[in-house]
C-alpha cells in the first residue's frame, strides 16, 4: 500500500515501477480513503501499543493506493524493496531510504507474512 505520504508526494508510480522492476506482478489496485472502522481493524494487532491512535489517524489523513502483488517470494521481496520500518535505518535504494525521514509517515505498508497478507487483501478487496 501506498500510504497518505506517498500519494501526496506523488510516488504512486515510483512505488509501482520499482517493484515491476523487481519482477513482482501487480494483480488488484485501487485509490481509496480508508474510514476510521476499516483502519482501526487493519491496524488491530497494534490495539493495545501507545501509537495506534496515531497510526489510525494517519492512514485515514488522505488517500491510500492498495494493491496486491504476486511472484515468487512477493512478500519478502516487496519488504526488502521498501526497507526498514524506520526510515533512518532503511539503507539506500529502498523506498522508505530514498523518501521517507520518519517512522510514522514512511510512504508504504508490505504485509509481513502470507497470514496478514490474506487477511489485508480481504479488507482492502474483499
């Protein structure tokens, strides 16, 4: 997903470039603004963290771009391409290195296994 940041920076494209350059398939997107319910119940595994409100506020600030990629390792590919969770710590040449300088607004979300993965794409898709 790209996030409010991201698509306010306009790096929708940049995003999808880099990874069909890597080899990933783009199989579902669409341009959407996520509602408080559907935030809350995406980022719901951060309930309890001091940060969620904060979480919850931004993805639901402005626009979002959802997609679903497919290939082989898609998951731990799409994550190495997007870097670290903190922008600071993500090496050069990934998304969040070359365009992001805080840990709250870091331009993507990637799933982090095929279990979020499935659950996300069915909230985003259904």
């Amino acid at each position: 997903m790209v996030k409010p940041d991201g698509v306010a920076k306009a790096l929708v494209g940049t995003v999808i470039a880099r990874l069909e350059g890597k080899g990933l398939k783009l199989a579902q997107m669409k341009m959407m603004n996520i509602d408080r319910s559907l935030a809350e119940e995406h980022y719901g595994e951060h309930k309890e963290r001091p940060f969620f409100g904060e979480l919850v506020d931004f993805i639901t600030s402005g626009p979002v771009v959802a997609m679903e990629w497919t290939g082989p390792s898609a998951i731990t590919a799409a994550r190495q391409m997007m870097g670290a969770t903190n922008p600071l710590e993500a090496g050069p040449g990934t998304i969040r290195g070359d365009f992001a300088l805080e840990i709250g607004e870091n331009i993507v979300h990637g799933s982090d296994g095929p279990e979020s993965a499935e659950r996300e794409l069915g909230l985003f898709f259904g």
